[in-house]
C-alpha cells in the first residue's frame, strides 16, 4: 500500500513496531506488463509465506540481498540492469506448486532474457520494459489464453483526490 500513497517505487520497513516507507525515483521509461491468471485466484500471504522453508542457504540469502540493492539503483537510473535486479532465491522456486502457470511463465520470460517475477505471493507475473510500446506489447502477447494482461507506467505522483 505504501506505494499507492507516495507513488513511484517504495521501500518499506518496520521500526521499534512501527511502519515506515520511503519513495524512490523511477526512470519514467520503464512499464510493468501484468499477466494475472484467468482461472486462478489470489494466493493467501500467509499461506504462501508457509511454503518458504525454516531456513535457506546463506549463497541464496546473499544473492537476494545483492539484487535487492540493485533492484534500487535500477529502477532510478539503470534500467538496463532491472534483469540481474530481479532475480529471486528464496521465494518463487519454493512456490511454485501452488502456481504452476505462472511460475512456467515467469521461467519462460526470464528465458527470453525478460526481467519477471511473481508479485508479492502470487499468482500474478510482473515483466519489466524500457523500451518502446511495440516491444512491450509483444513481450504482454507471452500470456496467451490462460492470462489477461495489463501493461502500466509507474505514477511518480502518490494517491491524491481529483478534483475535475
């Protein structure tokens, strides 16, 4: 939600029990392609957190750490490096059971040399773009039947009432 409220990306975390969030620039040429499954429904947080294992090998926790930094830099300035940001050890490879479409897709866009992930706990696929509309459009054609597509900018301005 925090992301709704200060627009473009946002890091958030948890202090003394309290929420924090901070915004991040964005590069305004970059687009989310969504692929949410047509016959799938939302997988429980909870449920999809009791998939993760007790604990992962520290290669893995390393390697997602180092991506999440870059994951940062990105999405302000280096868009080029939105593939290596969004690579991911420690949750979609245990989850994968319980969407196996979406998993299947995500593996075959990151294939193709797409950077994709599985959003939050699923099911829905995100697919990152910076080029030209054309291109995004084809890569959104990856979902074929069994997904419905959405392709978004990021809003650098955060929730606001409009007054037209």
């Amino acid at each position: 939600m925090a992301a709704a409220f200060h627009g473009g990306a946002t890091i958030a975390w948890v202090e003394d029990g309290s929420g924090k969030a901070i915004s991040i620039p964005v590069d305004m040429r970059i687009m989310a392609i969504a692929f949410i499954p047509s016959d799938s429904g939302e997988v429980a947080t909870k449920k999809a957190r009791a998939l993760l294992p007790e604990t992962i090998p520290h290669i893995d926790a390393a390697v997602n750490i180092s991506r999440s930094t870059l994951m940062v830099e990105a999405l302000a300035r280096k868009p080029e490096l939105l593939f290596a940001g969004t690579e991911d050890r420690i949750h979609q490879f245990y989850r994968q059971g319980q969407m196996p479409k979406s998993y299947e897709l995500m593996t075959t866009l990151r294939e193709a040399g797409v950077p994709a992930f599985i959003s939050g706990s699923g099911p829905t696929v995100l697919a990152l773009h910076y080029g030209n509309i054309a291109d995004a459009q084809e890569i959104a054609r990856a979902g074929g039947d069994s997904f419905t597509t959405q392709i978004v900018g990021v809003s650098a301005q955060g929730a606001h009432i409009y007054n037209g």
